[in-house]
C-alpha cells in the first residue's frame, strides 16, 4: 500500500511511513519499559527475601534455591536489567524516532 502511495504522493507515503515507525517505536519501547519493571520488581523481592527465587515464585522446572551472596547477585543481576531496558526502552526509542525523522525529512 506505501509503495503505491509512493508512486502517486511520496509525500503523504513518506508521512504515512513515519506514521507507522513511531506506532512500532512506541510499542517497542513500552514493551521495554514494562520488561524493566518487572525485571526491577523480581530483584526488589530476592532482595527482600533474601533468597533466589523468591516465595511464591512459579518456575518452570525444579530450581536450585540460592541464599545471601548468591541470591543477591542473581538480584543485582535483574535490577541491572531493568535499568537498561528503561534506558533503552526510552533513550533508544527518543533516538531512533529521531532518526526516522530525519532519513524521512
């Protein structure tokens, strides 16, 4: 559909394209951004209990429970994580909705 638009109104193709960037940008950088929550919620709770996993965690198959030292750096592991999926979740999407605007304009 964009490359028929193109052919009769690059302009409006070429909004219509930057349209959809920022619609795929911003999914992806809210996806990221939940992902880091989640990853900083997960590391709040080890930290709290004090073991990996946490009670009340579901895991997938039977998992070896790590205490003290171990379990804090699986914690520090996951808060680490999810400070950089917001940083890229919101710096990388900032910059690439920049980049798309300049390649368009």
């Amino acid at each position: 559909a964009i490359k028929k638009l193109h052919q009769e109104n690059p302009r409006a193709a070429d909004e219509k394209a930057l349209h959809l960037a920022v619609i795929a940008l911003c999914v992806g950088g809210l996806s990221l951004v939940g992902m880091g929550g989640w990853f900083w919620r997960l590391g709040r709770r080890i930290n709290l209990a004090g073991r990996f996993p946490p009670p009340g965690m579901k895991v997938i198959k039977d998992t070896r429970v790590r205490t003290d030292v171990a379990a804090r750096r699986v914690a520090d592991l996951a808060q680490l994580a999810a400070f950089s999926c917001i940083v890229v979740g919101t710096v990388g999407m900032w910059y690439l909705y920049g980049l798309t605007v300049a390649m368009l304009r």
